[in-house]
C-alpha cells in the first residue's frame, strides 16, 4: 500500500521547508498539481465552490508550515481540508443564525473550477446521500482503494464497501430519477 501511495504522490517527501530549496519547489509543484483537485474533492463532500476553495487553500497553508513531516502530500491534503470546511461551516451556523449566504454570484471563483452541467447534476446527487457515504464516495472517486478509504477514514474495508453499495444504489436511482440511462 506505501508503493501505491508513494506513486500516487505528485511530489517526493520534502527535507526541508523554505526558501528556495527542494522542499519549496515540491510545494510548489503539489500545489500547482493539487489545488483544483483538491476543491473539487472537499465539494463532493458538500462545500460550495468558494466553500471548497477556502479549505484548500487553508489546508495548504497549513501543509506549508510543516512540508517537511509530510510524506503522502495528496492523501494528507485529502484528510485536512474536508475537515477545515466542516469545521468552517459548524463555526458560522453557531455565530451567524439565519440565512447568510449571498446570491452564488456575489462570489469570484476562478475560472479552472467552474463546473458543467454534469458535474452540478452529480454535486446534487452527491449532495443527496448521508455524510459518510459521500465522503467514501469523495475518496474512491479520487482513485483511492477501499483498504486505502478505510484506514484513512478509520473504519472497517467491510464498512467502505457497505457505503459505497449504498451510494451506487442511491446516484443510480437519481439518475433514472433524472431521466438518465
């Protein structure tokens, strides 16, 4: 499994942290290669595009500060910034009640993740499964293996399959719902 990852990584683990050493360049390049996957990745767990976008870019600071412990950079970005949003958006439900959000089109949001219409159609089909099945599917629509959802989300491989069944059975009937094939 540490082959896999290790190859699934865009950058190789860095040895230090600053300047304009190696360590930086790697930074540079996992963030060049990550940024957009990564905000696309925290909105199939149910963040809006500036949403997901604020986590990211969080979630890289925060790997920024400390590059060098950091071995697996994607599934690490992975694990951070779908929690920096959750605790986001529990933080701002506590301090602001009442609708708080403006219009989507108040927001700037760069253009490389601007989404089509498929995509929107699966965002509300991903937005209708439970939490935990959405984040399985988060993860496994990210390329990682059911060994690999479980022991980053620590839960049982039996669990992962369990929420991805359910969430295949629960987009399938929202796409016939949908007049899809």
């Amino acid at each position: 499994m540490v082959d896999e990852l290790s190859v699934r990584s865009s950058a190789a683990p860095a040895t230090n942290c600053g300047g304009t050493g190696t360590a930086a360049r790697d930074f540079a390049t996992v963030y060049r290669a990550e940024l957009v996957p990564l905000i696309r990745f925290v909105m199939k767990h149910g963040a809006r595009p500036q949403e997901a976008a604020d986590a990211a870019q969080e979630a890289f600071v925060q790997a920024y500060k400390t590059w060098d412990t950091i071995s697996f950079p994607e599934r690490w970005l992975r694990t951070v910034a779908p929690r920096i949003y959750f605790r986001a958006a529990l933080k701002v439900k506590e301090d602001l009640p009442g609708e708080i959000w403006g219009s989507q089109g108040d927001c700037h949001l760069p253009t490389d993740i601007e989404l089509s219409d498929q995509e929107r159609s699966v965002f509300a089909a991903l937005a209708e499964l439970t939490g935990r099945q959405r984040q399985v599917m988060a993860w496994f629509y990210d390329g990682y293996s059911v060994p690999e959802i479980a022991e980053v989300l620590e839960i049982s491989a039996d669990a992962v399959r369990q929420n991805l069944h359910r969430a295949r059975k629960q987009l399938k009937a929202h796409r016939i719902q949908q007049g899809g094939a």
